[in-house]
C-alpha cells in the first residue's frame, strides 16, 4: 500500500497585511492566458510566479520560468513571505462551493504526502491517460524549485468515516485560513499536528488503495522525479523526492462532485463538417430541440436535464453546431451498431462509457481525430452554457454535452488497470495553488 506521512507545510505568512484572495490561484492547467495576467497584475506576491510563470522570447537555459520561479521561491522563504510549520503534521482542508446546478454544498480532506511508485493494485491507482507536453513542464518546475505548489487530488475507501470521525471536531474550531477564490469558492484551512490522531490517521491511509481523482501528470512527474534522485544514489526513507503532496477524500463523501467535460470542436477540416451527420445517423438517433437564443442559460439547463435523463444508460449526448440555432440529442441505436468501431480490447465495463463511445466512435471514427494527437482539435469545459454559447458565436465548430462520468465508474476503470480518455472526470471544485506548499 501507499504510505501516507505528515510534513511541515510551507504558507503565506498570517502576519501580512495582504489578502489571501490576492496571493491564490486555481492550478496550473486551468489557468487561461487572460488570468494569468490577471493574478500577475494582482499583487507582486501571488502564487502565479510560482505555479505558472511567464516566458520571454530572450529566455535562456540560466533564466526562464523554472529558474525564476525557483529564485522567488527562495527569496519568499528568506523574507517570510512563506513561513514553514514547526512541526509536522496533515492539513485538514475545506471547500465550501456552489454546484452548477445551484445547490450549496462542503467537502473536507486531509492534506499530506503520498510516497510515489509504479501504479499498481494495491497502491496508488489512475484512472486517465496523461500527455507528455504537461509532463516535461511540471518536472522542469520540480527540478527547479523542489516544491510542490498545489495538492493532486485522490479518493480512500471510508464508508464507516474512520478518518472523519477522527478530525471532524476541528472543523468546529476557527480555521487558520479562510478565503473565498474568483469563483467563491471559500476555502479554509486547519493544522492538525496531535501525534496521536495523525498516526492513526497515517495508519488507517497506509492500509488503503488510493484513485487519483485530479493532478495525474503531477503524479506521473514527481515519480519521474523520484527516479532521477534514485538514479543518482539520492536514496533514504528520509529524502523528500519519494513523496508528493495530495488532498485525500474519501469517496463517500457527500461533498464529492464530479462535473462532465463537454468536448468543443475546432479546426475541423471543412469536407469533414459536411459529412459528419450523415456518419452520426448510421449508428445515433438524432432529436433536435429548441433552443431560445434570447435566453441560452434557460435552454442549456433544459438540454443539461433532459441528458440527465440517461445517465445510468450510456450513448446518449448533446450535440451543439455552429449555424444551427437548435440542439442536438443523439441516442446510440438499440442495435449498437457503433460498438464495434470501439476498441475490441476494451473491457465492456470501459466500452460502455459516454466518454470512451465518445472518444473511440464519434471523434475517432466520425471526425478521424487521432486519439493520441487531437489536443489542437479539442477544448474542454465543464460548463453546458459555456460549450453552448462559444459554439453559437463560432469560437468553435461543433461541441458535444456529456454527462458526468460516475465515481464508481471510474475506480472500476482504476481497478481493471485500465485509463479512461483524457478529461473523463472534471472534479469540483478544484483545490487552490498557495494554501498550502510543500517545499523540500
């Protein structure tokens, strides 16, 4: 099994007449150009020189984003800026949020270190498929700096609320961070160093199989990490670089919410638009629903409740296009006669998911994207309104609305050792960059 320990996390210092929502950011890879602008412009010691810095066009192999970052890091820790904690400990860690759908909801976790390994039954398992691209950047930022900036996120097994239990009353004491993020997101923060409940709490974690939830190409980059040092003799339980930070939840957690990532279309070749309905109606059901262009909030909740409809039966999306002022609801044929356009090494488990008949079927068979090289023909965003209105105006092509994949259908998927295609799950909300670093 994984081992889970405490450490002596690094913050902003409590001390500073600065506000906390002027130093955080979302993490890394959500991060658009206009908002890292944004945060830059914020205050001169947001976390964003750290997690994503700038690049220059005179920038060079002594003096770039990784060397800069690791510069900053170092003069912060210097002036307290950053304070570390004496003593070690796990961070328990709050979000209170706002679901798409309205409802007001909280979910809670422990943040510590997980020793990185192989992914394996047992230890820590995955559930997506990873790039390079994303991978070579975080290790350059690991090398460079020997920090972690924000958490990956992965779920434990609790049904009986072991670890719950054993930190719930400190959620009833005054947080020692508490912040509401650009999308008010509140997010608070409580030490929790009692030697006797974090040993019990490692104790039980260690004796548990881990799923990443978010941040696989922060795993996959810290164990790349890990055996660079290896490869140099860097060896010793007591060197950091076997570890990497994460927020652990368990999977039973009322708070835990998966959102869909709805798929947007672009730069598709034009002979391709042409015939893509034809190829969808030999094997999909096409419905068209109305769409009030005066209100596209209103309709794109309609569409987002009539999918939700099937979301215990697969093949069923919503499909937006550009110059059709008018939705789309494709329902696989009860022939399933796509089916065997997907993989036939797929485990039916695997086969029958939205996000797989997606990937397989109508990206790859339908508009002939390369599933391993498509990233230029496909954007991501877990909001129904967003796909709706950029397709609308022509930012995109086309965008297909899917429902969100389930918790237990992704830690089958971890289980048969098997990874979804990329973007299948989208976990709200998304643990902020600054609240809490691990600096080695």
């Amino acid at each position: 099994m994984a081992e889970v320990i405490p450490f002596k996390m690094v913050h902003y210092n409590p001390d500073r007449s600065e506000d906390l929502s002027n130093l955080i950011t979302p993490p890394y890879d959500i991060i658009s150009p206009e908002q890292q602008e944004f945060f830059y412009n914020t205050c001169p010691d947001n976390i964003i020189r750290l997690v994503l810095g700038k690049q220059f066009a005179n920038d060079t192999a002594d003096n770039n984003r990784y060397t800069r970052a690791a510069s900053t890091l170092r003069k912060w820790m210097r002036d307290n800026v950053l304070v570390r904690r004496p003593k070690p400990g796990f961070t328990l860690y709050q979000m209170d949020f706002r679901e798409p759908e309205g409802e007001r909801r909280r979910l809670d976790g422990l943040v510590g270190l997980v020793e990185v390994g192989d992914y394996g039954v047992g230890k820590v398992l995955p559930h997506e498929k990873t790039y390079l691209g994303p991978k070579k950047d975080q290790l350059e930022l690991l090398r460079a700096c020997r920090a972690n900036f924000t958490p990956i996120h992965a779920m434990f097994d609790d049904h009986d609320e072991v670890v719950m239990k054993l930190y719930e009353s400190l959620l009833r004491t005054k947080p020692e961070q508490e912040v509401q993020d650009s999308d008010n997101i509140v997010h608070r923060t409580w030490n929790l160093s009692d030697e006797k409940t974090v040993k019990e709490i490692a104790e039980f974690l260690g004796n548990k199989s881990l799923f990443i939830a978010d941040g696989h190409h922060r795993y996959e980059t810290s164990l790349a990490y890990c055996n660079e040092m290896e490869n140099l003799n860097v060896s010793g339980a007591e060197h950091p670089h076997k570890y990497v930070m994460a927020y652990l939840t368990s999977m039973s957690h009322p708070g835990l919410t998966i959102l869909p990532a709805h798929r947007m279309l672009k730069n598709i070749d034009n002979s391709c638009m042409a015939e893509f309905s034809t190829r969808l109606r030999d094997h999909f059901d096409i419905h068209e629903m109305d769409c009030d262009l005066n209100d596209l909030e209103k309709s794109s909740h309609e569409l987002a409740l009539k999918l939700h409809q099937y979301l215990d039966v697969g093949g069923h999306f919503g499909m937006v296009v550009h110059g059709e002022n008018k939705f789309f609801l494709l329902s696989m044929k009860n022939d399933r006669s796509g089916q065997p356009l997907i993989a036939h090494d797929l485990p039916e488990a695997l086969a029958n998911l939205d996000v797989t008949i997606l990937r397989e079927f109508i990206l790859g068979h339908v508009f002939g994207l390369d599933k391993e090289n498509s990233e230029d023909h496909i954007e991501y965003t877990p909001s129904i309104f967003d796909a709706v209105n950029r397709t609308l105006r022509g930012d995109v092509q086309i965008s297909f609305i899917l429902n969100p994949t389930r918790v237990d259908q992704m830690r089958k998927a971890a289980e048969l050792g098997q990874k979804m295609p990329h973007k299948s799950t989208y976990f709200y909300p998304k643990i902020s960059s600054g609240l809490v670093l691990n600096v080695f």
